[in-house]
C-alpha cells in the first residue's frame, strides 16, 4: 500500500491496521524517517518536499512491487509526506511484514534504500543564508546498488 500525503502520520495506528487481521504475519520491520536540524553542518530551519503527484505514487508502487518479487511478504505500507516539513517532523514511514523476520528485515532495507536513491521527490532545505535544492547523494546510490540484481537474475 503507498500513500503520498502532506498530513503526518502514527506510526502505532499505522502498524496496527496493517497487521491486525493477518495472523500468518511472524515478523514485522517498520523505519521512520524524520527531518534533521543539520544538514552538511548547517543548522536546517525547515524542508519542503515536492513532487508531481501521480508520477510518484507510480514510482512508489514500483517499488514496492520489486519487493514483493524478492521476498515473502505478507503486507507492507510506504507513507511518504510532502510539503513544508521542520525539524523533529516525520517524513516516511516504511513498513513490512512477513512470515519470517529476516524477509521483513531484508525487504525494509531494500525499500529504505530505493526510495531514497529512487522517488521522485525534490527538497529544498531552509537555513539562515537561505533556501537551496539538495542534490542526490553518492552515497544514497551506492546503497541503492547493493541491491541490483545480478546480470543473470535480472535476465531471468
């Protein structure tokens, strides 16, 4: 399930609903992700999110659709927020649940990474010189890749 929303979230509410029917679930692995107040040692007044609705709900199915090719999952939710966002505020919530825990840990990892290096968001931090857009990071790809499948599984 993928929802794009500006309001926040409850992660509690969140992972109840998910799971509260599906008995088979044995293991379940949630990540929140939340607006710092640093960015490249800068103090960060606020950060706004964009994008263009429709497109990244698409991308975000996709997504989580890789996933569930991977791994056994009996349910998972991505929630990603846009708008104007400060310090302490809640982002994204990523959850996955499955009949074992490794696949739920496996799979929320993967899901982090890709949507980081992946989703069409663009955010712009506010600090004290100004507003600037953040550029994608190195490291966000690098972290991505880990999970590229191999030249012969992808051809499968």
């Amino acid at each position: 399930m993928i929802r794009v929303q500006r309001e926040d979230f409850d992660p509690g509410a969140e992972l109840t609903a998910l799971t509260a029917e599906n008995k088979a679930v044995g293991g379940v692995v949630s990540f929140v992700g939340l607006v710092r107040d640093m960015a490249a040692g800068q103090p960060i007044r606020a950060m706004t999110l964009e994008h263009y609705p429709g497109m990244t709900e698409k991308k975000l199915a996709e997504i989580e659709a890789e996933a569930r090719t991977r791994w056994p999952l009996e349910t998972s939710l991505i929630v990603h927020r846009y708008g104007r966002l400060e310090p302490g505020e809640r982002i994204v919530l990523v959850i996955v649940a499955s009949s074992h825990r490794q696949a739920a840990f496996e799979a929320c990892a993967f899901l982090v990474d890709w949507l980081k290096a992946q989703a069409p968001f663009w955010k712009e931090e506010e600090t004290a010189s100004g507003t600037h857009w953040v550029d994608a990071k190195s490291e966000d790809d690098a972290a991505a890749a880990r999970w590229r499948k191999p030249p012969h599984e992808a051809a499968e």
